[in-house]
C-alpha cells in the first residue's frame, strides 16, 4: 500500500517535530516535509506533493486560514487539516469555510491524528469532538453568523490596523472594508473599534497573535 503522504506546517519547531515523530511510527504514512509558516507552504506543496497537510492557524506572514484558501484554489484535491490549539466557533467554521477538511485539536490524544488523516483520505470531513461540541449553537440567541470575509476583516481590524491597511492586505476597495464593518457591528451588536477587539480576543480570535487591548 502506498503510504500517505503528510506536510506539517506550523511555526513552533518543537510541535512540528514532536507531530513528525509521532506520525512516523505508523508504516502507512509518511512526512514528506516540515514547514514554519503558510508561505513556505504555498510555494513547496507542489514539490512535495502530499496527500494530506496539517496546518496550523498562526504563523508570521501567511497564517493557516489564508494558506489554506491558497492552496485549494491551486490544489483542490489536496485536504488541508487543521491543527490548532483554539476551539472557538469562530476559528473552526472560518477554517472549513476556506476549504479544510477538518479540524484537530492539538491536545487530542495521538491516534486522533492518525484517524483524522485516514478519515480525510477516505473523503470525510473530521471534526475532533473538542471542535464538534465547539460549533454546536450554545445561546440560542439566534445572531446572524459572520461571513468568512467578515470573520477575516474582523481578524484585521481587531489587531489594530486601519479601512486602508485592510483594505490593501485582502486587495479590496476601503468602501467595501467599510461596508463589512459597518456588518460586523451590526451583527455583533457591537459599536466600537475597541468592542470588535474584546470580541475577537474573548472568543479566541487573537490568541497566540501578541495583540492585546
């Protein structure tokens, strides 16, 4: 049987490595490379051509969501797995929506690993039970969800950076940054630039960026 080919991406040496290891034990698969940031990931997967990549959410430059949508637009048949410490619903549904095909948690068990790689493979959407339990609806409140554009903008604006500054990263007009705003606090009952900052970091969406109030 051919072995299944996995890509790490994740900027933490000792986690990437500490996956590798453990990855490597099982006969059908093989690490075909370890990769720091989404970047990297972008421009190598072609060479490496894995089956499968597990890729972490924050990593200087590129980070997972936006590598992900990258890679799937190039690679369709290539399942991105995500491999994250956050279980926040906002986290998980932005990472399916971009195109993943699952999402683990890091402090899951290690054949949970190995059975999220199977199960992706065998063409299946995997969810650990963390990220499962996550996106079941909690308050009832029925809120309006946010688009994956808004819950991006959302990531932008919460770490500070202006419409402009936006508006250039994700190479759309200030107005239609504006438009999304103006969504964004609408949907979350949200006024201020401040507010959309204490949402992002109380439900996840700034950890492990270094951006604080």
């Amino acid at each position: 049987m051919t072995p299944t080919r996995v890509l790490i991406v994740d900027d933490h040496p000792m986690v990437a490595e500490g996956i590798e290891a453990i990855l490597e034990t099982y006969p059908d698969i093989e690490v075909v490379g370890t990769l720091s940031n989404g970047r990297e990931a972008v421009d190598q997967v072609a060479a490496l051509k894995p089956d499968v990549v597990l890729m972490d959410l924050n990593m200087p430059g590129v980070n997972g969501l936006s590598a992900t949508e990258m890679l799937m637009e190039d690679h369709p048949d290539l399942r991105v797995l995500i491999l994250s410490m956050h279980d926040s619903p906002e986290y998980i549904s932005t990472a399916l929506s971009h195109g993943a095909k699952g999402y683990v948690l890091k402090d899951v068990p290690t054949d949970a690993i190995k059975d999220a790689i199977d199960r992706v493979m065998a063409g299946e959407q995997y969810l650990c039970t963390g990220a499962t339990t996550a996106l079941r609806p909690s308050d009832g409140t029925g809120r309006e969800p946010l688009t994956s554009r808004e819950q991006t903008i959302l990531l932008q604006l919460a770490q500070g950076k202006s419409n402009k500054e936006v508006a250039n990263a994700l190479d759309i007009s200030v107005r239609t940054v504006e438009t999304h705003r103006k969504n964004i606090k609408r949907k979350l009952g949200i006024s201020s630039t401040a507010g959309l900052t204490r949402y992002a970091m109380e439900h996840g969406v700034l950890q492990g960026t270094g951006v604080g109030l």
